[in-house]
C-alpha cells in the first residue's frame, strides 16, 4: 500500500471522522479508555484494534460490517469479551462491540423473551426471575448471552431444559452483506439450524427470541468432599442417576484458602461440587443426599436459592492465563479418577482443576441433528486447565493439560466449541464432525461467501462445484 493511501485509510478509521456515521461510540487508541475497552476475559491476549465501534443497533452493526468489508481488515465481534481464543478482538482490526445493545423485552403470559446479545447471563437471569421465569444459559454470570447461545449453551439448566440454543425461538442476524435478517423454523431454516450451535461464521446475530420456563424456587449451592478416586468415581455415576432437575459441576483442584475450610485442608485434593436443582427445596434436598453421603463433606453451603444466584461472578479485573484442554468423554472409571489426582498433584501451575459436567436428560432428548451441536448423546463433558502467572510457562502446562485429556477420554473425539481455545483446525472439527461440518460449510457458503466472519471457530465457506472444477484444472496444469 503507498504512504498516501494508507494515509487516507488512516484518516479514515479515525474515530473523529468516523463518529459522525455510527449512532454509537467510536473508540480508537488516543481514547482514555481504549485499553479497557480492547480487554478481554482471558489474559496474555494484548491486541491492539485499529478501532472499536460500540455498536447502538442493527444499523450499527450493518455499517460497521461494510466498514471492514471495504477495508478489508479483520472483523471482530464482541458479546461478552469471553472467548478464550481471543476472538473477541482484532489486532490492527475492527471491533463490534455490542455492549451497548442490551434491550430485554419479557413477555410473562407467553413466556417468551427478546434479548439483544449485549446482555449478560447475568443481567437476563435476574430480568426474568422477577417473574419467576428463566432460560439455561452457562455457569458464569458475565460471559455475553451472544456467543454463548451461538455456541449451544451448556449450564445449570442443561439436565432440566436442555440447551440455551434449544429455546431459541427466532434471532436477528447482520450478514456478511448486511442485510438484516428475522429467522426461525420458517424464515431461513438452514441459517437457523446453523445458528444453534454454528458459532459466529453466520454474521452477526443481535437479537434472540427465547423460551421461558417457570422457575421460581431452587435448591444448590456447593458442597465440598475429599476427592478420593471413588470418590470421584461415584459422583460422576450419582450424578448421571439423578433427577434430571439437578445439574452438577464438579471441579476437582488443590483447595484454595477458604474461611470455611480447616487450614490444613488448604493444598488439598477436594472436590468442589457446584449443584443447581430446577425445582422444589425439599425434593432437591433429597436429590443432594446421595452426594453427601459419598463422604463427610468438608463443607456444605447447598441451600434454598433463586436460579442467578448459581452464576458465578468472577471479580473485576480478574483476566487469568490459563492452558486447557476440553473434551466430551463418556465415563469416568476408577483408572481415570486415579489419574486425575495424581496429575493435579504433579502439576506446578498456580492453579490446576479438572473439571466434570455430568450431561443427559432434556439436552439428549433433541434429535442429532435437529441443530448445528453435533454432540447429544455424550455423557459428560470435561476440561481440564492449568492457571499460570508468566507467558513463558504457557507451552509446560499446555503439554500438562492435553497429556491428561488423552489419558481421560473415553469414547470418540469431540468438543464443545465453547470451550475451545486457538488449538487449530482439527480441534474446530471435532467440534462439528462429518456430515454437521459439511452441512456448515455448505450454508457458509451462501451467507458468507468471502469468509469475512473468520475470526472465530471458523467453518470456511464450502467450494462451489466451479471453484472444484477450476481448481482440478490447475492443478493439471
């Protein structure tokens, strides 16, 4: 590019000049709270956008895709700022950052909600459990309701009522061309289908329209135990024959220092069960019995709660560096529990946890293929993660954290894409195999030809039978 050309293009990108096209704010690197603003939830990602526009609505978002389209520089999109690939943001790109959007519209008599995907989890959950009402979303309270739900959706609520994207009703969606486009089961079904679970290679979805359910008491909280190996064992197998009201999360680590916790536990292998039951205090205080009696607990603060408050809330500021490796596996035998305690006591991360969600229930009931989330019938869903301080020690926990995936699965490879980090091409694959993928890339194609919403888990855009046939010829040549 000549000087006076990336001159002009410079003068271009420029917030000042470019303010005036955008009802929303524009935010370059001379703003005072640029450096906040490119943040993200995962540390060690220190990305310098060449703007960042905070999105007002549809329109926004439709001028914004035109600006990157005409620039040819990398499109970000931005819900909640959680990807742990760091695709919430662009170095030397473009940023929609849609937190600004965060309309929720509850309709109680028709138990239905339209949601802009600026939205928290958080924010939504608290919104409907005013009427005693919720949809599933994650476990963590800040994580955007946008790249969540395009993801599939895995929380407290999986068991009970399945996935967030299976109480997708309709959304709203930007597309690479900029057309805003209303689908359902009815309006672009193949968009649709892709949408629920695809991830974000479609556009830019500003709108959902979920189903609600009543909910209005609860019972969860957590409940520590000493994580022996059958200990472990039988929580995973107490779990998958519990009531599909009750959803768990068991994180098996060293114990951290906690006031409730005798000091000389602290370094300890312990599981912490996270526990969530979708109904009557008193049938979840029998749902919980049968964990509680797999050991004395070393503390129990399972109690009578409202769905929000089982969402964590990371403090502000909180961007830890961590290696991880995510996997769906379908048991946990005496073998693996045994390995997974020797491996956290082997590791020299700052931090290191297994993590265990036992699935079933409403989430398997959905057929297959009835969406773009390929992995229904897997049993339990497994990360494990090591927490560091210096980049430097990023590639010893990274060996640490894949040599125990491979020696805990069981069962056929496959991932949430969720929870995949930047692990290449073939990881994205195991998030969408065989026929989800090529059905994928075939819808890519239509809605995005050009592959400009690449910066994610990304399905490039499946070749036409000229391109195949053109290629052919070349490679004769």
């Amino acid at each position: 590019m000549s000087r006076d050309r990336r001159t002009r293009e410079n003068e271009r990108l420029s917030p000042s000049n470019l303010q005036a096209s955008f009802r929303g704010r524009v935010i370059g690197p001379q703003d005072d709270d640029y450096d906040e603003a490119r943040a993200v939830f995962a540390g060690g990602i220190d990305r310098h956008p060449a703007v960042i526009i905070r999105v007002a609505d549809d329109g926004d978002v439709a001028r914004a895709i035109a600006l990157a389209r005409d620039t040819g520089l990398e499109l970000a999109v931005r819900s909640g700022g959680h990807s742990g690939a760091g695709h919430s943001v662009s170095e030397g790109g473009i940023v929609i950052d849609l937190a600004a959007m965060q309309r929720l519209e509850i309709d109680p008599e028709s138990h239905t909600a339209w949601a802009q995907t600026g939205l928290t989890s958080a924010r939504y959950a608290a919104s409907a459990s005013d009427f005693g009402l919720a949809t599933g979303f994650g476990d963590t309270g800040s994580v955007g309701i946008g790249g969540l739900t395009l993801g599939g959706g895995v929380g407290f609520l999986v068991r009970k009522f399945g996935l967030t994207i299976d109480d997708v009703l309709a959304a709203e969606i930007v597309t690479a061309d900029g057309e805003l486009l209303r689908v359902d089961e009815e309006h672009h079904p193949d968009l649709f289908w892709a949408l629920r679970g695809g991830g974000g290679n479609f556009g830019v979805a500003t709108r959902f329209c979920y189903r609600l359910h009543e909910l209005d008491t609860a019972f969860g909280g957590m409940l520590i135990l000493p994580a022996t190996p059958e200990v472990i064992r039988e929580f995973v197998v107490v779990a998958g024959a519990a009531p599909e009201e009750l959803s768990t999360i068991a994180n098996i680590m060293p114990a951290p220092p906690m006031p409730f916790l005798p000091e000389d536990m602290v370094g300890q292998i312990v599981l912490i069960g996270s526990m969530f039951y979708a109904g009557g205090i008193e049938e979840g205080d029998r749902a919980v019995a049968p964990f509680r009696a797999l050991a004395t607990p070393l503390a129990d603060a399972v109690r009578p709660m409202r769905y929000p408050e089982i969402m964590e809330a990371p403090e502000p500021g909180y961007h830890p560096m961590a290696a991880s490796h995510s996997f769906f596996t379908d048991a946990v035998d005496i073998q693996a529990a045994e390995t997974i305690v020797a491996q956290l006591q082997s590791s020299s991360a700052m931090m290191a946890v297994t993590q265990l969600r036992v699935l079933g229930g409403a989430m398997a009931r959905v057929p297959v293929d009835a969406t773009a989330f390929a992995h229904r019938r897997r049993r339990i869903l497994a990360n494990v993660a090591a927490l560091y301080q210096h980049p430097e020690e990023a590639a010893l926990h990274t060996a640490w954290a894949s040599d125990l995936a491979a020696a805990l699965r069981r069962g056929e490879p496959g991932v949430y894409v969720n929870f995949v980090n930047d692990e290449g091409e073939a990881r994205v694959h195991e998030a969408y195999p065989g026929p989800t993928w090529e059905r994928l890339a075939a819808i890519k194609a239509r809605y995005d030809p050009a592959n400009l919403f690449h910066l994610n888990q990304n399905i490039p855009p499946a070749e036409t039978e000229g391109e195949r046939v053109a290629g052919r010829a070349g490679a004769a040549r």
